[in-house]
DNA sequence: TATCATTGCGTCATATTAACGCAATGATAA
DNA sequence: TTATCATTGCGTTAATATGACGCAATGATA
C-alpha cells in the first residue's frame, strides 16, 4: 500500500480498527556516556519533536498496544514497560497538528476521528542504550536520542509528558530495576553511580554509595576489571537478578 | 425527565456528550470505628456491587470528571482524589451487564456506545466518614459502606481495582495526606494509630509511633481529652496544615 | 621512574530505629 | 471510699544506619 493511501486510511478509518479518544505516549529512557538520554520523533512536515505515540486496538491490552507501539515507531523491542500517569487536559488535541500534517501530505479531509480530543496515558520503557538502533518509521523524518538537559521543542504537551515521567523515574529508583534495565550487563561502580546521580540531579558520596548498593547483595562484583583507563581500574559488576526482584519487593533497603 | 427516558438517551445518544471507550471508576475510602472503609454502588437488577464509575465528558478534565461522578453517584462532595491506575484487559466490558440492565428496565435498543470495550481509569479518594452521608443515584438501589475486610461480590474486574487502589494506597501513606483526609478534624493518638496499622496491615509500637508522628511536627497536641473512656484519657490532636504539606514534599521523614 | 586521577576499603561521630520500662490517669468494681 | 486495671504519656538503652572523610593501591601517562 502507498504511504498516502495508509495515511488517509489511518485517518479516515482508524476508528474501527482503533478505541476512540484514547492514545498512548511512550517516554524511552538510556543512558549513554554518563547521560541520561530519551528517544523522540520528529514527524514529517513538523519543526517539533514528539514522544513515540499511538492508539490502541479494540482488542489490544493496553500495555501490548505501548509495547507495539514502541516497536513499530522506532525499531526497539521488547523491553521494561510501565504505565506511569494520564494526561487528560481537555485541550490536548491533535486537531491542528494532525490537519496540517494532512495538508503538507497533500490529503484532504473534513472529518477524522484524529481530530478529536485525545486523553493519552504516559508509558515508561527502560532501555539498554547500546542494544537500541532508533528506526523512525512511516510518518516520522527522524528518530534520535536527547540529553534529558537538552530536551528541543515539542508539540502539544509532551514536554510536561516528559517532565512527569522523570519525576517518577526518580521516585521510584530505590522500588524498580532502574539500573538493572538501563545499563549493560556489566558495568562499573562509577558508572551505576552516575546513573543514580543523573536521576536523582545530586552527587552521592562515591565511597557511601559503594557501600550502601554491596550492602544490598544485589550486584556481583566479577573478577574482570575494566581496561585502559589512566588510573586504578574499576571492577565490572553484574546484576545478581534473584536477589535484585527479591530486594525490589520491600524497597532497596536503603535511602540514597 | 422520567427516568426509563434519562436511561435510554444515556445509552443512545451519550456517545455524544461523553469520550468513548473511557470510563472513571471511584474508590472511596473510610474510617470509622477503627476500620477501613469503602463506598460501594448496587446497581438496580444487579446482586453485584460496583464502585462509582461513570464517563468524562467531551471537554471535562478528567480529574473534574472523577469528582463530579463521585457527587453525582454518591452525594460525596469536596473530596481529596487522584488517579492511580489504568484498567485495560481487553475483555471488561460492560455489555452484558447493560444489556441486562436494560432489559430488566423494559428498554430495547440493539446498538449503544456502552456496548462497546471500555478502558477505566481508577481514582483513589479519601474522605471524612463522619461527614459522608451516602444517597444512592438514579440507576442504583443502594449505597453503602463496607469493611476493607469483608468486601462483598463485585461485577467486572471491580475487586481487582479496589485491590490495587487499596495496595497504592499503602503505598502512599507517607507521602500523602492520608490521615488528614481520611480523619475527622481532631482525633486520638491510638486513633491515628490504627488507622496506619489498618492500612498497612500490621502492628506498631504504640510508643514509637507517637515519637515519630510528633516529630515531623505534622500535629498539634489541644488541650482537650477524650472524655468518658475507662483508663486513662488520651489528648486529642488536630493537624497543622501548614507543617504537613511543607512535610509531605520530601516523605514523612521517616519509615514505619 | 615519577606523577596523578581514581579506586577499594576503612574509620568515626552522629542520627535513627526497635524494643522495652514505668509512673500517671480515671472509670469501674469491690 | 478505695483498690483494680487497661491504657496513656514520657523516657531509656542497645543495635543499626548514615554522612563525612582518610589513606594506601593501581596503572596509564609524562
């Protein structure tokens, strides 16, 4: 099928194939290079950037339809997931957006269920940065990851959509498998540190820190230390993954 | 308007006043006599029991829509809410039970926007028992309150929601104003006590608890004893607002 | 071979928590 | 009138957790 025809349909019959009025917006989080980073799209004719977004089936679980959703915009699979927040303002809609899209793709249309209000229920994923190759799909000119210090513009209110997400990653970092989702099977000290202090915005005392995650049992230290650093090298550490779901359970025991 | 009409035009032409495939459901926490509470509907025909729900009109807030369905099921006005969580299995819908409803009302209709799959979206509320005098809506034949611990059957997947909002509920007992919300203004320190101990399902030393409690500053100990008790009378307390939203920003400051 | 940033492990003073003691209170029963 | 008793308010103590910092070891680079 044409790229036109997909779209006008999308448009025109969306709604017997989609729940009406309902969307769902993913935030992606990895952490890369010491930064906390997050996947957007830039859609085709817009300046903006937007969260990775889409509707669900009329016989779709919602959290398969975020998981799909995931997929099939930017090419990641299969990764943690959770419902955070919805957002529900009465004025959040598409209509502008979504005509002048239309426009620019040269359709024409009176009537969409698109042009409808939208309430969107926000969806976190936690994300192995080096295992994901962003592949912006159909609609979409551009897929990129942002430093979460370095947000662009974005449509509608997905900043705010962002913004909230984060708040809630922090406060869940010592009740979910924060770093266990979003480093790389092995990983130094150092480096777990400053995904806590990203998250967190603060600086944690490197020796405490230290002391306070080992004290948990979580994390294995391996015998492998990380290699051509001009000082002391750091040990990798691994996930000890029954002892982390079990830890996650009553809290990390500990506060940060 | 008589009502078999207020009926059928909800089920014909509400598609046009409210979202579609979107609902709100409403659970209402109590406490009184030293246990926890919570508001439930019975539907006319129906021997299930249902928490308050009801549907987000087409330019209403959401969070406006949880208070107004909560005032408009129960009489229940001014209250303290917040969402919790979205209910999305693809197979709770409505249809069989409004079918039936409508039947047992002598109305006919083959097609209607409540036929439909509904996603829901739960809203936790916390109210003052003793100033809550429920009256059953239109299409329900009753209204009342039921121990957290002797919940009677529930249509749909309303036990599962109740469930979850009773477990977030625990979740945020230090990080929200539960006791101001859900305790008339002056209380007991052993009342206060309980009400945590309900919530989160265990015993605590009733001696620490005070210590805690009093000093995070949150209450205020009056002058006042509760008169007529068979011991020792104990004082009343009040909570200062002030202290315990300032408090509430970072947690309690401290883990019972 | 010296330098230097960084790491791993340790110390110590202070704060927080859990567990429990005890005198005071005031309605009820003797 | 007085003793009884469950309960309250306030306090003590030991164990544990936390925050702030010291110091020798490491290993690529100068």
């Amino acid at each position: 099928m044409s790229w036109e025809k997909e779209i006008r349909q999308l448009f025109a019959e969306g709604h017997e194939k989609f729940l009406r009025n309902i969307s769902v917006d993913c935030i992606i989080f990895g952490f890369h290079e010491n930064e906390l980073k997050v996947l957007l799209l830039q859609a085709k004719y817009a300046g903006s950037w937007a969260l990775p977004g889409g509707f669900i089936l009329k016989d779709e679980h919602m959290d398969d339809a975020a998981k799909r959703i995931l997929q099939e915009r930017t090419g990641v699979d299969d990764v943690y997931m959770q419902q955070f927040y919805v957002f529900s303002e009465p004025d959040r809609s598409n209509k502008k957006i979504n005509k002048l899209f239309l426009k620019n793709a040269g359709i024409e249309l009176e009537e969409s269920w698109l042009f409808e209000r939208f309430i969107t229920v926000g969806y976190s994923a936690l994300v192995d940065f080096s295992k994901v190759l962003p592949v912006p799909d159909n609609i979409s000119s551009d897929c990129k990851w942002f430093n979460i210090h370095d947000i662009p513009g974005m449509i509608l209110d997905h900043r705010n959509i962002l913004d909230k997400a984060l708040e809630n990653l922090r406060m869940q970092l010592n009740y979910h498998p924060v770093g266990y989702n979003l480093l790389p099977e092995k990983f130094t000290m150092p480096e777990l540190q400053k995904l806590y202090e990203t998250i967190l915005d603060r600086k944690l005392d490197r020796r405490n820190f230290q002391r306070k995650i080992m004290s948990t049992g979580i994390l294995k230290r391996l015998d492998e230390t990380k290699k051509g650093v001009a000082h002391k090298a750091p040990y990798y550490y691994k996930f000890d993954l029954r002892k982390y779901q079990k830890a996650l359970k009553g809290g990390m025991g500990f506060e940060l």
